[in-house]
C-alpha cells in the first residue's frame, strides 16, 4: 500500500508540471481592454469618414484622442501572440495619435487620419492575439 502511494505521488509530481505546461499563457486569452474600447471608437471613425462627416469627427475628436492617449499608456499584455509586432504597431499608432493632435488639421487630413485608426486597431489586434469582432445587429436582421 505504502508502494502504491509512493508510486501515486510520484506520478502526480511528473504529470502536474506537463499539465501546466500545457495550459501555458501563450494559449490564455489575451485580454486589452484598452484596446477594445479603441476598437470601438475607431469603428465609429471609419464610419464617420466613409459618410464623409466631417462635423462628427471634430466634434468627437476629443474623446477618439483621450481613447488613443489610455490606449498607448497601456502596459502590453504579457500573453500577446507578437509582442515586436505589437510594439511596431504601436509605433505607427502614436505617429497617428501624434497627427492628430496637430492644430489646425484640414477637414482632407482629419479624414485621411480618422479612417486610418480603425485598420491600424485591427491589425495590432491581430498581432496582439485579439479576436476582431463587431456586433452589427443590423446586418444580422438585414441576412434573414
């Protein structure tokens, strides 16, 4: 019996590390809040530049900027899929943050600049690991 319990324990201690290595970080949810609310903002951008307003975009502005501001402020989640990618991506963000900051932008540059967000987020939300996913219940109805 007390062979059997040795026998027991020792096989737990092997099987308990390859289980935790098995559910390593890098197959956990990766989690940015930060940058699901960016998300959220950037879509309404891309839709504000599509249907070309123009007074949407400057009277929003300031909360698309104090989104993007939270956003490059973030930590880099631990678990991201890419994290050089990520840091790039980053990078080309706060250029565009940076371009947005600039007084005086022409309705054409804040435009240009406004649709621009909402394929950056996408794609840091890729090299990140986030999944890209936006609920249009308008388009689920118009499908039926």
């Amino acid at each position: 019996m007390k062979t059997r319990l040795i026998l027991f324990l020792a096989g737990l201690a092997f099987a308990l590390p390859l289980l935790f290595a098995a559910c390593s970080h890098s197959d956990s949810v990766v989690l940015w809040p930060e940058l699901r609310q960016m998300d959220d903002w950037a879509e309404k951008g891309e839709g504000w530049a599509e249907d070309n307003k123009i007074a949407d975009m400057r009277k929003n502005l300031p909360d698309v900027l104090k989104a993007m501001q939270t956003l490059a402020a973030s930590p880099v989640p631990s678990n991201a899929k890419d994290p050089a990618a990520v840091n790039l991506t980053m990078s080309d963000f706060r250029d565009l943050m940076k371009q947005l900051q600039k007084p005086n932008l022409s309705d054409d540059e804040l435009k240009s600049s406004v649709a621009s967000i909402h394929p950056l987020v996408e794609k840091l939300m890729g090299v990140a690991g986030l999944p890209h996913v936006h609920e249009h219940p308008e388009e689920k109805s118009e499908k039926k």
